[in-house]
C-alpha cells in the first residue's frame, strides 16, 4: 500500500513508522526543512519538503497512485485541503484527517473525508463516558465512509424504555447491533429484545442519521421520536430495519 | 564510483583507475536511475535502463583502456545521492569518487544537490574532481 502522510510532527512521523515497519511504502510531507532532515535520517528518502496542500507537491508526491491520504498537520484548514484535493483531484481511495477543533468534524464529513480524527473528540469521549448522561459516541466509521458504530446509552426517562426493538422507530439503514446491560452483560438483539433504563446501545448508523438516533433513544416520552410519515426513517414490523433479526 | 554518462564522471572514473592501479582496489561502477513518486520504485523503466547499460558499458570500456576492471551496478531509487551513499555503506567501501561540472547560476557557482548530499551524508571518504571551466 501507497500511503502518503501530510504534516511530519510528532503525530506524521511514529505514524510514518509504524507503516514503514508493516511493509507499507510510505511519503511524509513536510514544509520544515529540519524536520524534513530529521525524519530522513531516522527513516530513510520517505519524505519530501513541501507545502501538501500545494497541487504541484501533490503531484511530485504521488497523490495519483496513493492508496490512502492521512494528513495530520496541527492545522484543520489544511488537513482538510489535503484530503479533499486528494479525494476530488486525484480520486485517492482513502482519506483519514486530523481534527484539532471537534466543531470542524461536520464540515469535514460533509465535504467528503472519509474518516476523520479527533484526540479532543476521543478525550471528551472518555471524559463523558463517566458521567451519566452522556452524549452519542462515535467508535468506528467505515471504509468510505457514510456509515458508522456508536454508542448511546438509555438514559431511565427514555421513551425507548421497555419497548421492543420492533416497536422502536429508527432511521432508515440504523441498526442496533448489540446491547450492554448495566450490569456489562452483553446482549445480542433480536426484534422482541426489550430496552432497558441505563442499557449502552451499539447500533450501526447513516453518519447524518446520528444525531436523530440519539434523540430517539435518549428523548423522553412526547420528545423528539419522528412519525412514520418523515422519509429519513424506516416503519417497524416485517418491512422495517429489523426483519433480518426475524 | 557513481556514473551519469558525463564527461565529469568518465574522466572520475579514469582517475579512480588510476588510483586503484596502485592500491590494487575494487571499482564499482553505479548508474542510478531516478524514479518519480509518481510511479512505485520498481517500475519498469525501459528508457532510462537501457541508457544505465550505455553508460556502464561505456565505463568499464574505459577502465578496460587504463587496464583495469570495474564492476558496474544499475540502480532505481528515489534520490540519487541517497542511493550512492547507501550502496556505498552496503558494499563497505572506502572511497567515493564523484565527477562534477562547473555549474554556475547567477554567476554563483553551484554544486548540484548529488554531489552536496554525498558529502554531507557519505561516511566514507569522497574525493571530488571537478572538471575544467570550458572556455
């Protein structure tokens, strides 16, 4: 695999090796000429001094041919051009950004990154997970993105309390793939499974799906749960999302 | 004894002949091919292979005039000057000789970006023959 890693700090270059020891064939991108020279002499011609977000770099670079773009620079603006020239330009498969302001991940998803990456994001994640309300967490986005994993925890005053999965309204391609009780007991589901107060929810959802996912699971009775009419969502019973469980 | 089919690198490699005569040393003769990041490094360059065996030849034809033998080596690498110095510390050897034009930009004289990287980086010794000014 071709994958070229846009910023060569800290974060670019244990990356950097970390492919380099798994056989990968790798490119750092950097604009600092020290750092250009430290990664050289500790990893070898693998990096290249130049601006990654330049389209004459991107194409001295290989973009065209990369199988995957990381671009992991402290600065959003520019892992975000990186990815989307690569994405749009060179039709690289692949494209994972860095995010240091968690309010950027939006606009990112929107202009199509694949994947992004938040360590703020992931901080408070384990911050909130402690807490007992705490809000949708987001564990895995897959290959290509549009689809992901998350987490919801059922808060006691939910409306999805005591109802059958079947009866639960989802959106549309959301699944919930397994339960966690309080007790950390894990519970595969099947459309008759009932939800409990204080259950953790592993579901598979349309990344723009997300947020009303958690306010079905997290809303109280009367909240924010969608009539069958709104096209984003899928009918309970034997055409709804869970007739695979059947 | 890296070579690029330059008058500056041929007569290097003459003069390295000549030095081995006395101490009786191997020469390698290396041509590297540079390879874009635009294709992966074991690309099949063709053209550029095929001039890398033109030289050699021309190379060892030479050493065969001075008397003497090299051995001659065809690289694909993305740097040159990274590829000489690294074949130079995997064969172990003890002397680059590098052949250089005079190159002037803006009236400033320049060494090229191969011969400055060997220098700084090679840990061998390196001897460099810089070729007369052309009139």
């Amino acid at each position: 695999m071709y994958a070229i890693v846009v910023g060569g700090g800290k974060v670019g270059y244990y990356l950097a090796r970390e492919l380099i020891q798994g056989n990968n064939e790798v490119l750092v991108i950097e604009k600092d000429g020290a750092k250009c020279e430290r990664i050289a002499q500790d990893l070898g011609d693998v990096v290249l001094k130049g601006d990654g977000c330049e389209a004459a770099t991107m194409e001295v670079a290989g973009f065209g041919r990369a199988d995957m773009v990381i671009a992991v620079t402290g600065d959003d603006e520019d892992n975000l051009v990186s990815c989307q020239v690569a994405k749009v330009k060179f039709a690289v498969p692949r494209t994972i950004a860095r995010i240091n302001n968690p309010k950027n991940e939006a606009i990112f998803r929107k202009l199509g990154i694949d994947t992004t990456v938040s360590a703020t994001a992931a901080i408070l994640s384990q911050i909130e997970q402690e807490l007992p309300e705490h809000p949708l967490m987001r564990l895995l986005t897959f290959k290509g993105g549009g689809l992901e994993i998350v987490e919801v925890k059922v808060p006691p005053a939910s409306a999805v309390v005591g109802r059958r999965i079947r009866d639960v309204l989802l959106p549309q391609q959301s699944i919930i793939v397994l339960l966690v009780g309080q007790d950390g007991t894990p519970r595969v589901p099947t459309s008759d499974t009932t939800i409990q107060a204080e259950d953790e929810v592993l579901a598979v959802t349309p990344t723009e799906n997300e947020e009303t996912l958690r306010n079905i699971l997290t809303s109280p009775p009367g909240g924010s749960e969608p009539g069958s009419s709104d096209p984003g969502y899928g009918r309970p019973g034997p055409a709804g999302p869970y007739e695979p469980y059947r | 004894m890296p070579v690029d089919g330059s008058q500056a690198s041929l007569d290097a490699l003459a003069l390295s002949c000549s030095l081995a005569r006395k101490t009786k040393n191997t020469i390698y003769a290396v041509y590297v091919i540079e390879v874009a990041r635009t294709m992966p490094l074991d690309a099949e360059m063709t053209a550029e292979a095929e001039r890398g065996e033109q030289v050699l030849s021309r190379a060892e034809r030479i050493a065969e005039s001075l008397d003497y033998e090299v051995s001659g080596e065809l690289l694909q690498a993305r740097d040159i000057g990274d590829a000489i110095v690294d074949e130079a510390v995997e064969r172990g050897v003890s002397t680059i000789v590098l052949g250089v034009g005079h190159q002037e930009t803006l009236a400033e004289f320049e060494l090229g970006e191969t011969a400055q990287y060997v220098l700084k980086n090679a840990p061998c010794q390196v001897m460099l023959l810089r070729s007369a000014i052309e009139e």
